[in-house]
C-alpha cells in the first residue's frame, strides 16, 4: 500500500490511500481510501508506517539535557575574530592568552567577579568556545598577571593599528572610587563621581578621533589632571614613534603651563580652551566683544598674551540660556536654605557666630554659589544679599567658550579646530560605558597595585571590542548612521539627529518594522539562541549525545552578518 497525491489546480491535492496488485503481467492500482480529510501531519505518519518506520512522539526521541546560551557569545566571538584580538594579545596560543580574551568577552557580556565569571559562563557556551571549561579564578589572576607584561606592547599595536603621523589624538582622565583600603593607588582626590572623601583611582585614556581606544593608564587618586599629560606625550613620541601629531585635551588637562612644555616639542600641536578668567581678561581688554557675535557664531582672532596661537571665540546661544536659567535656580534654592537659617535664629533655636557659620557653610557648599552672595554673620543675627555685579559679569560670559591651538590654519580651519575639541566628548563616552553602562569598572575588589592596572587594562579592551560592534552595529541601534554630516555641521550649535535617526527613535521601530535596540538590547536577544545538548532515546543510538544550535531570526541574522564587516 502507499498515499498518491491527486494535484488540484485550485485546492489543495487529493490523498488516496492505494494497493498495487498484479493481474497477469500488468501491475494495477486500486484506491482503499480518500485521506484528504487528515492533516498533511497524519498523512505523513501514515507514510512512516507504510514505509516501516517506528513513529513516536516527536519529545519521545530524544531528551534536552542542557541548553547554554550562544548568540552574543558567537556575536563577541566574530567580532574578537574579525578585529584579530588573539593576535593582538600575543602571538603564540597559550593558556594565559585564551584566558584573557575569554574575561575580555566576559566584560562586555556580564561584568562580574573574577570569581564570578568562572561560574557564570559556563551558563553560556563562552567556556567552551574560549577552550577556559577548567580555568579557575586563580588561573585568571595569573592571565592577569601575564597580561600586564604585555600592556606596553599591545598598546604599540594598536597605536600602529589606529594612529599615524599627524593624526588626531583625544587625551582625558577619569577616576573611580576604591572598595577597602589596602591598594597603595587609592589616595583621596577630585572625584569624577561625586564622591567625596573616598579613596579612588584616575586612569587617563586615549583614543582616536572617533573614540576607539589605543591606550591607558592608571595614577593614584590624588594625581592632578595636567601631571598626566607629559607621560601620554613621551609614550606617543617614545613608545608609539609618533613624531607629528596633534593632541586634545580639556582646559584642565593642557594647562598654560604645559603649554609651555609642550612649545619645546617639535611636530607636537595641541588643541584646548581658555579657563572663564583668561575670557574673562580677553573681555575687560576690549579683545573679545559681545558685539562680535551679532552675525556669526565664531570667530577667529590672536592676542599677545597667547603668541604663535589661534584663538576661536565661540557662542552658543542655547547653552548660554540653559546655564542662565541653572544660575538663577541654584540662587534662589540657596537664597530659600539661607532664609531657613535666619528664621532658626530668630526664633533662638540658633544662636553663637561659630554655629550660625558652620549651618550657613553647608549650604552655599551644597549649591556651589556662595561667591555669588555677601555674608554677614553676628552671634545672633544674620543677614545676606546677593552681588548682583558679580552675578552679572558672570552671566556676560554665558555660553561663550574660546578654543586655542597652534595648529596652522592651511592644515586646520576655525570651525575644523571647534568640532575637534568637542570631540572629547567621544572619550567621555567611554568613560560612561566603561564605568557604568556596559562594562563596570566598579567595584574593584582588587587591591594589589598591578592587579588593579591589569583589571583598568581588562576594561580597556573590552571597551575596544565594544566600540567596534557598536560602529558595526548602527543601523540596528538608536545610533545615526549619517556620520558624513557629523563631520560638516555647525561647530558651535548644539549637535542635531539626522531626520532618519530621529524617525526611528520616534517609532522606536526600523524601516521592516523590527524594534529598535540598545547595544545591551540587541546582546539580550542574540542570547535567546541557545546551544542544547540532547540525549537520544531510542534506537541504536540511544544514549548518545548531539548538539542543535537555534536558527537565528531575521534581526538576529542581520546583527551576525553586520559584524562580518568589521575590519582593522
């Protein structure tokens, strides 16, 4: 017996249910029954009985024993491949090597403990893919260790990899406050993270124009900002053989004094910005004037103060309003505390000059606009106004910034200068995911001096991988693709969207309908692939073992396929 399928022009085809049998020398068919009635899967499990196979329920041929998520482990994996890491940390295979790119991918998907990542990712297939299924905590305080030998080469490679003569340089430092109290860098200092009076740890990075990290490294807590830049430029001029370059750096970091360093360097230009009181002086000279700005936005002028230097005076009306309107609400809440102190005295529940001062003292420490008020304290009075004047020269300055550079205005124009030095907002953008969108450099729990450089280290290059799927990745994320206008913009007006960046983050939605992601997003559902592992049930092949990996979906697919393009 066996099924014939009937064609039908319009419907679907008519399954009979025929015998073969033989008359003389002729093989005839006769029809036993019409089976169009069942579904397509009962005609097929009639089929398997005919044919005489053994049918089953589908879950009763083999059991899932274990499924590990793979899709943003295999999604690192490309990238790591396509940016050549492993080469990249060392160029021999070695058990340290293999450690360090498993904790790098383990970074960018679920920061942890070292302790903790050897647990959490044998939950994925990164163990395996790794070759680190044995590797403990100590084996990863070892990679460390190896790792940080390994530093000033790796940061070689890849200024050769991403730097060249005469390019452009973004320099800033950050810092990151300290679990416990034993690493000799951990030293009280200006904290980035509004945290004052703990121990913390600056790192000073360095990256490219567009952002992507070359190098890093690591001072106490209390290291000033402008002491770190001398050892940046001996590294690009010894370490990286960078005769010609052109460094950025904030106002803090390029100080005048530096400056002056840094004139005696041959093929070494700068770009920075005048602190508010050399604008300031400019303003009370007569150099700069407001009414410069009646029809343009920039412009370029020179001073003898700052000789063989471009100066580019800028306005941004915007921002001049917003830190107006910031100005005149932290007066009026301090104005609001202040007023609370002088009823507590009235009323005698405050009294004495040394009381009423520490009171008054934390509140104008708390808005940061004491300068702005006159002060008059008795033992059972107090009165306060503010220095409208003051407030008033303050305010002209509203939006204004200078940028200075000694680059030559045939190599680099005014507004080319502008969009460079807000180009530092590339490296605070690192700053950001590494401490605390992505890759989470807190806590650190280390507290060996070396242990802590290799760890900074660690979250450097995990941020490099990151950076590179993230530009790979554009057309899925929030991110605009339209970087050629970036380029061209105004230098001084706030920076816009373009129209389709705005549309989708608008409708949340890209143009087939699929959602837009964040880099976390999208690595959420790569990781809904899934490698099983399963265990047959029946047959002679029962108690083997074999593997079945999800088909990816159609986003999924893309983002696998955007990564292949990643090139160095």
């Amino acid at each position: 017996m066996h099924i014939d399928g009937v064609p039908n022009r319009s419907s679907r085809p008519t399954y009979l249910l025929r015998e073969s049998y033989r008359e003389g020398k002729k093989v005839r068919k006769r029809t036993l029954a019409n089976l169009s009635a069942l579904s397509d899967e009962q005609i097929d499990a009639i089929r398997a009985v005919l044919s005489g196979r053994s049918v089953r329920p589908v879950e009763e041929l083999w059991q899932t024993t274990c499924s590990r998520s793979h899709g943003a482990v295999q999604a690192v994996r490309v990238a790591m491949q396509r940016l050549g890491f492993e080469s990249l940390i060392g160029s021999r295979p070695s058990p340290e090597r293999e450690a360090v790119c498993a904790m790098v991918a383990a970074r960018v998907l679920a920061p942890h403990t070292k302790l903790a990542t050897t647990r959490w990712w044998h939950t994925s297939t990164l163990a395996e893919e790794y070759g680190v299924v044995d590797a403990d905590e100590t084996d990863l305080y070892a990679a460390m260790d190896w790792l940080l030998e390994r530093q000033a080469a790796i940061q070689k490679k890849l200024a050769a990899r991403h730097l060249s003569e005469g390019s452009l340089a973004l320099y800033d430092l950050s810092s990151s406050y300290f679990e416990g109290h034993c690493c000799p860098l951990a030293k009280i200092g200006y904290s980035r993270d509004g945290k004052r009076n703990t121990l913390q740890i600056n790192y000073g990075l360095l990256t490219t124009r567009a952002g992507c990290p070359v190098a890093i490294s690591v001072y106490e807590g209390n290291t000033a900002d402008a002491s770190t830049l001398m050892p940046q430029v001996n590294q690009l001029r010894q370490q990286f053989g960078l005769e010609r370059l052109v460094l950025v750096g904030d106002r803090g970091m390029i100080s005048h004094k530096a400056i002056d360093t840094l004139r005696s360097l041959d093929g070494l230009a700068w770009i920075t910005a005048l602190k508010n009181s050399q604008i300031r002086a400019l303003m009370q000279g007569g150099t700069l004037q407001l009414g410069l700005f009646d029809e343009r936005n920039l412009f370029e002028f020179s001073h003898p103060d700052f000789p063989g230097e471009r100066l580019m005076a800028c306005r941004n009306v915007d921002l001049g309003k917003l830190r107006a309107h910031k100005r005149e609400a932290l007066l009026e809440a301090t104005e609001k505390e202040l007023q609370k102190v002088r009823e507590r005295i009235q009323n005698g529940s405050l009294a004495g000059r040394d009381k009423i001062g520490v009171r008054i003292g934390k509140v104008v420490n708390k808005y940061k606009v004491g300068k702005h008020f006159s002060l008059t304290i008795e033992d059972s009075s107090f009165e306060f106004h503010r220095l409208q004047k003051q407030i008033e020269a303050e305010a002209a300055l509203d939006g204004i910034y200078v940028i200075r550079t000694n680059v030559a205005k045939k190599q680099m124009s005014s507004a080319e200068a502008v969009r460079s030095y807000k180009a530092l907002a590339e490296v605070e953008r690192a700053f950001r995911s590494m401490k605390t969108i992505d890759l989470h450099i807190r806590p650190i729990h280390h507290h060996l001096e070396h242990r802590v450089r290799a760890h900074i280290f660690l979250c450097m290059l995990a941020y490099y991988v990151e950076w590179h799927m993230r530009e790979a990745w554009r057309e899925l994320m929030f991110a605009d693709e339209n970087l050629q206008a970036k380029r061209h913009r105004d230098p001084v007006a706030a920076a816009k969207r373009s129209e389709a960046c705005l549309e989708k983050v608008a409708t949340r939605t890209l143009k087939d309908g699929s959602p837009v992601h964040s880099f976390r997003t999208l690595l959420d559902e790569l990781s809904t692939i899934v490698r099983n592992t399963c265990t047959a049930s029946i047959g002679q092949r029962s108690g083997s073992t074999f593997q079945m990996t999800t088909a990816p979906n159609p986003t999924q697919h893309r983002a696998l396929q955007l990564l292949q393009a990643i090139a160095v």
